[in-house]
C-alpha cells in the first residue's frame, strides 16, 4: 500500500471519537461501524455506515470499504471476524487477541498456561460449585460474567451461599455464563499499557495508578506512586501479555497490587480509559499510537510531558447536562486542565467525559483535576 491506509472502526463510542481526532491532523482515512448515528464518534464523523457489531452482514459490508479493521469494543462477532481474516483482510488486533478481551475465561485459561500471575479461578455454573471454590478459598468470592461486562457490570461480591444461589438462579435465567475468583485484598490498582506492531516493535507508556469504586474506574493518577520494583514488574508484565497474546494496536494491561505482588486482572486489546491522559500528557497519545501500529508506521514517543497527569472521568448522575458547566470550568483560569466531553447521553454511572490536569506533583495536580470534574458535574435543573 502506498497511499495512506483507510482505517475502519469496529464501533463508534468515545475510543473511536478519540481515534479520530489523532487521525485527523496525520490525514488517516477513518471509516466507522456505529450501531447507531447518535453514537458519539459518528456524531462527529460523516464516513459512518450504520450497522451491528455482531452481525456478520454488516461486518463484511463494512469491511469491503477499508483497508484495516480495528475496534472501539471488543462485543464483535468473532466467527465474522475470523471470516474476514480467512479471505486476507487484515485486522488489528486479530480475532486471536480479541478473544482474550473477550472471553475472561479463555484469558485466564490462557495465562495460566502461560504461567503468568493471576488470582486463583473457576468455572461455575451452580451455588455448589461457588460454595465449593469458598471452601479452598473462603468468602468473600468475586463472581465474573465470563463474557460482555464492562465498568464491574457483570462483576459481583459474594458474601456466602445465599449470594451466590441469588447470582446463579439469575444467570442461569439470563444466560450468563460465570467464574469465580478469588477476592484479592487490594492495596492499588495499576496498568500498563503498551502499543505494538505487526511486526514485533513496540513502546510502553508509564505505568499508571487506576482508582477504582464499585468496578468503575474514577481516576488515574501518572506516574503510578509505586515503588521501582514494582513498577519495572508492572511494565516486564505489560511487555510479556503483550507478546502472548499477539495482540497489535494498544494493549491495556489491569493489574492488582496485593500483599506486595502484583496479579493479572484483565487485558484490553484496544486504546483503554487508562490512558487517556496520554493526550495531552505524553508526546504521542494512545489513540496515535494506536492507529499508527494497525497501519504499521513507526510509532511515537511515550515520554512525559508534565512531572505528574491525573485523569478523573465525568459519570453521569441521572440525565444530569454538563454543557453549562464547561464555562466554569473553563473559566478556572487552569490552562493545563483539559476537558473532553463525549457527546453521550448521561445516565447514572455512564461515561460520558474526562478532565485531564497536568502538574508538578500528583497530589496538588489530583486536587485540579477533582475540582474541575465537579465543575463540570454541577447538576442543573
Ligand atoms: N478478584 C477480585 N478481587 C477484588 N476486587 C476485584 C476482583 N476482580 C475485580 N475486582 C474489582 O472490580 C473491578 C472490575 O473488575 P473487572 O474484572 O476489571 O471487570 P470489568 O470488565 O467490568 O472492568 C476491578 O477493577 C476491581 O476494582
Ligand atoms: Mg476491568
């Protein structure tokens, strides 16, 4: 290929309105997939077809107009994907990485046998099977949706045998497929995040402090306040998953800090909430970097920008309008706070934005970061 390669989204949420704005000024050619025009990227964006993610009509239609197929999610059809794969088209990251971020049982299966740190797991399907897993591993038991959850939706607490014959009467009405896994006593929550080539070459961004309530992730503090070990265990880690799963484009590594080790939680093999501070914060963003591995051009610098970054994520609470508080945040006179507003429809837990600050040290820069996300939240009538 010569000319610039014709980039299509797989979905059309904030990550591929992200992506577009890196696109722009490098005049990548983006397609999108949008399940719907309203969809925050395709609000944006006018090359758009409207179709589903799991369907695999509306997948090979797409896939006729671009050159590289790559996602915003990983809900996919992969038997389509794999399709696509068959007849030469090529997608980034490959059904054989996306099945990692989409299947938390195949992932932990995997990473087992690849002898990586992971908390210990089961399959379950019954009240006794979670009761027999308590019974090795004791109570509380976190119990995982094996496929589709996202921001802790299909995570649950299990307090004891009640809980769980609640969550397995309900699954098995909803079809959900479960595991359970061990509660880890978290001390922090860190991840890892690294941008990788077809061919193997590969940058990592600094590692990052994610600060998680009730499964959702509310802040990012960079650089991760950890200690060097650990944070050169965190990065060989991000590097070795990385390379395992072949993953191509951004890979996000979830990682608990507990009793001083560090465990595996879960991949994503797209741009991931994670990294967003890496906008304004590092020379070269994790959407850039993204599109630059699925096209296979070099890739860019990960470096800092600023001594500390701390990103805090705007949730919605209710159908709260935040329009009215950008003007105040705005006129904070913060020139290093950095707002992105998504063009979503709040709803209680949604994201449906970030703030970004840029400082000297993480507290003081965590301080501006909070104080502009509640200008911003400011409930209007
Ligand atoms: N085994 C566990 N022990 C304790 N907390 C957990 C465990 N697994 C998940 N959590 C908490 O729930 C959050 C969401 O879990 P995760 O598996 O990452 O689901 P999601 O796909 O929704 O991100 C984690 O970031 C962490 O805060
Ligand atoms: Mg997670």
């Amino acid at each position: 290929m010569t000319s610039t390669p014709t980039v299509g989204i797989v979905g059309a949420g904030q990550l591929a309105r992200m992506m577009i704005e890196a696109a722009t000024p490098l005049d990548i050619p983006i397609r999108l997939l949008a399940a719907s025009p309203t969809d925050g990227a395709a609000r944006i964006w006018p090359h758009v077809d409207i179709g589903l993610p799991k369907s695999t009509e509306d997948l090979h239609r797409f896939a006729q107009t671009c050159d590289v197929i790559t996602f915003d999610h990983e809900l996919v059809n992969l038997d389509a994907i794999r399709e696509l794969e068959a007849a030469g088209k090529l997608v980034y990251p490959s059904s054989n990485s996306l099945l990692h971020a989409q299947d938390k049982l195949h992932q932990r299966t995997a990473f087992e046998a690849l002898g990586l740190p992971i908390p210990p797991y089961r399959a379950v399907v019954t009240t006794e099977d979670i009761t027999a897993f308590a019974a090795d591993h004791g109570w509380p038991v976190v119990a995982k949706a094996q496929r589709d959850g996202y921001d802790g939706r299909g995570v649950w607490v299990l307090d004891g045998p009640d809980d769980a014959a609640q969550l397995t009467a309900d699954a098995a009405t909803n079809g959900v497929k479960l595991l359970a896994e061990r509660f880890v006593p978290i001390q922090q929550e860190l991840a890892g995040l690294i941008a990788r080539r077809p061919g193997g070459e590969f940058v990592t961004y600094p590692i990052v402090e994610t600060v998680q309530r009730n499964g959702i992730c509310h802040e990012v503090l960079v650089p991760a306040p950890v200690s060097e070990p650990i944070r050169r265990r965190a990065e060989e880690l991000t590097v070795a998953v990385a390379e395992a799963t072949g993953v191509v484009g951004i890979m996000a590594l979830e990682l608990f800090l507990a009793d001083g080790e560090l465990l595996i939680n879960e991949i994503a093999t797209r741009p991931h909430n994670s990294g967003h501070f890496s906008i304004e914060a590092t020379a070269t963003s994790q959407f850039e970097n993204h599109l630059r591995a699925v096209i296979d051009w070099p890739l860019g610098s990960t470096r800092l920008r600023s001594p500390a970054a701390v990103m805090a994520n705007l949730l919605g609470r209710g159908q709260n309008d935040v329009s009215p508080g950008v003007r105040s945040a705005l006129t904070a006179d913060d020139s290093e706070v950095h707002i992105h507003l998504y063009g979503k429809e709040s709803r209680d837990g949604r994201k449906i934005g970030h703030v970004t600050a840029l400082g000297d040290d993480l507290d003081q820069t965590r301080r501006r970061a909070t104080k502009a996300a509640e200008e911003l939240m400011v409930t209007t009538a």
